[in-house]
C-alpha cells in the first residue's frame, strides 16, 4: 500500500481524496468535527504541495447535503468551497478552475445510486475527475462501494495519513500487552459475532454490554422484559456464553420493563477490570446513549483515561461521550471508524485498503 508521502508530483494535479466527512448534522450545522480534525493532516500536506484537492464522501442517505459540512471544514482551514454536483461536466469545470492548493467539496456520493450499487460507469466518472486517488476515509472502507473498491482501480491510488495511522493502532490492538480488556457495546449480535470469537481468543476479558448484552442475557436464563433482542439461532450465543473470558453485566438500570443501562455494580465490576489492565479495547456505548441513558458510558470512560493502560476506543456514541467529558486527550488512540473498526478486528483489513494494493 502506498502513502501519499510516495506521490511525485502535487502542483497543480487534482487529487481525488475520499474524505470521513460522514459526520452528525443538525438543522444545517455539523455537531461534531472528530472526523475532520482528523482528515485536516492529508488535507494540509497535499494543499501545501499546491494540487488541487476534491473531496468526496457521503453523509447518511441521498437526501442530505454536504454543504454544511464543507462550511465548518471552511473554519478549520482556508481555501474550502463546495459545488453542489458530484459528477458530470458542471465538477469538472468547477475543478479545472481551481487555484493550486485549494479544496472543493463535491456533493453527498449517495445522491447518485450507483455509490452505493458499486457501480463501475459511477466510478468511472468519479475517476475522471482527478489525475491521482487518495484514500483517507476509514470509516468507511468496509464498504464495497463505487468511491472505494472500483475508483482506486482506475487512478494511481494512495493512503492518506489517517488511514495509516487506523491500520497501525488497530493493527496494535490485535497483539494486545496483557491483561487485555475488550468492551463491546451497541446492538446486533449478527454484526458482532466475527469479532467477538476472534478477541476471545486475543483478550483476557471480553465484556459484552448495552443492547447486545441483552442477547447473552437471555441466552443464559434471564429476564430481559421487553427489552431489545435479536432474532437470531441461540446455538451460536451459547458457543460464546461458554467461553470463560466472557464478561456480562451484573446488574441493570430498568425503565418499562426494557434494561436502558448497566447498573452501579457492572460500573465497578469494569473500573476494576480497567485498572488491572494494559491494554482497553473499546467500542460502543454501555447503554441507551441516545436517548440520554449515559452514566455506565461516562463511568467507563473516566474509569479507562484513569486506569494507565494503553487505549483504543470507537463508535460515535463512544467519542462523543469522551468529548463531552474532555478526555480525549487522555486516550491512546481514537479511531474514526465504528463498523470498519469491528470489521478490521475481525479480518485484519477490510475492502477500501485491499483496493489499494
């Protein structure tokens, strides 16, 4: 895989960079900026070479607008602006005009249904609109899409510096220093259970909290009320429950009959686990975070920032919530990527990287 410390020329080049600008956007303004602080390092180091950088990406469905987003990456660094069109000869009329060093910010992929259906006639024409590739979107290179299996076939394709760095610390977290602790939170077992086999065999404990828990929970003999479940075969679950290393919740908050957060006692059953540890694997909220149910969340966050060991976190409920308490700084590292951070555990790559081979 080559970095883009490996292109030869920049001035004047349009360089076609996938972009993590998938971030929460409310009544026209972006609620949290993790994903482009982190994207800025690429962004910068092809702007200060002088090529003409286009930024593509998606955020959530077809019907969103990226213009909001291109407005507050405008406020964390100069020379933004947005066209509203992601193909076709309007964009690259807009690119041939760009100045040298400047970003343009095409509109959401997904309004164009062949991002999404990997579409190779979509990804041709998103391939005609910059000389060189450059991938720096890891939350989203779990995807078979257009923009990040068939472009990096058709242009000279690069990783940018947040790729490299994802690869390099998640790679860490699949050789952990022990005691190890994984904490995986958030719902749907079917989704998870890839990863769950694979750290039970890496980690010393593996805690399975939140809506996913309750699957376990009920699996085992207990009550869950009308809590959220999977409908899925128990046989597996049951492979997993017999697994010694695995940790559940002792207790829970309840509202309605439905289990909304883990109680005072699994809060301290995982302080305890987190400063006996070297390293903390971390994705997913420990309860209904959403909807406001955040206390296991926060403690477990303050538990892990205090505990010493070596730190790598995900999931935009997980960030948000070591945001809103300032302890970002405090963490080893804090990737970008929800599923494709649980997907790489699992495989060890994922789709966008190997495409860029």
């Amino acid at each position: 895989m080559r970095s883009i410390r490996d292109i030869k020329v920049f001035e004047n080049i349009p360089i076609l960079v996938r972009a993590p600008l998938n971030v929460p956007v409310e009544d026209g303004r972006v609620m949290n900026e993790y994903r482009l602080r982190r994207t800025l390092p690429t962004i910068c180091f092809l702007a200060e070479r002088g090529a003409r950088i286009v930024l593509i990406s998606h955020l959530g469905e077809a019907d969103e607008t990226l213009a909001p987003v291109a407005k507050a990456l405008g406020e964390l660094i100069p020379g933004v602006s947005f066209f509203p069109e992601t193909i076709g000869a309007g964009a690259r009329g807009a690119i041939r005009d760009m100045s040298p060093g400047n970003i343009l910010v095409l509109e959401n992929l997904r309004r164009n249904k062949g991002e999404k259906e990997n579409d190779r006639a979509f990804a041709g024409e998103l391939a005609a609109l910059g000389d060189i590739f450059v991938q720096d979107s890891f939350d989203t290179c779990h995807r078979a899409h257009a923009s990040i299996v068939d472009v990096p076939e058709l242009l000279p394709s690069y990783a940018g510096f947040l790729l490299e760095d994802e690869i390099r610390e998640l790679s860490k977290a699949l050789a952990p220093k022990h005691p190890a602790l994984m904490v995986i939170g958030g719902a749907k077992f079917g989704t998870k259970e890839t990863v769950l086999a694979k750290l039970l065999a890496t980690y010393d404990q593996v805690f399975v909290g939140g809506a996913l828990a309750n699957d376990f929970l009920k699996a085992s003999g207990k009550d869950v009320g009308k809590s959220l479940v999977s409908n899925i075969d128990e046989s597996a679950l049951k492979k997993i429950l017999a697994n010694p290393k695995l940790v559940l919740p002792i207790d829970s908050v309840i509202k309605n009959e439905v289990i909304v957060d883990q109680g005072l006692g699994t809060t301290a059953l995982l302080a305890g686990l987190a400063r006996k540890a070297k390293t903390i694997l971390w994705n997913g909220p420990l309860g209904n975070y959403e909807n406001g149910y955040t206390a296991a969340t926060r403690a477990f966050a303050q538990a892990v920032a205090d505990s010493g060991a070596y730190s790598i976190i995900g999931g935009g409920d997980t960030v948000a919530s070591i945001e809103e308490l300032g302890l970002l700084p405090r963490f080893s590292f804090v990737s970008t990527g929800g599923g494709a951070m649980l997907d790489f555990l699992a495989r060890g790559t994922l789709p966008g990287i190997e495409a860029l081979h």
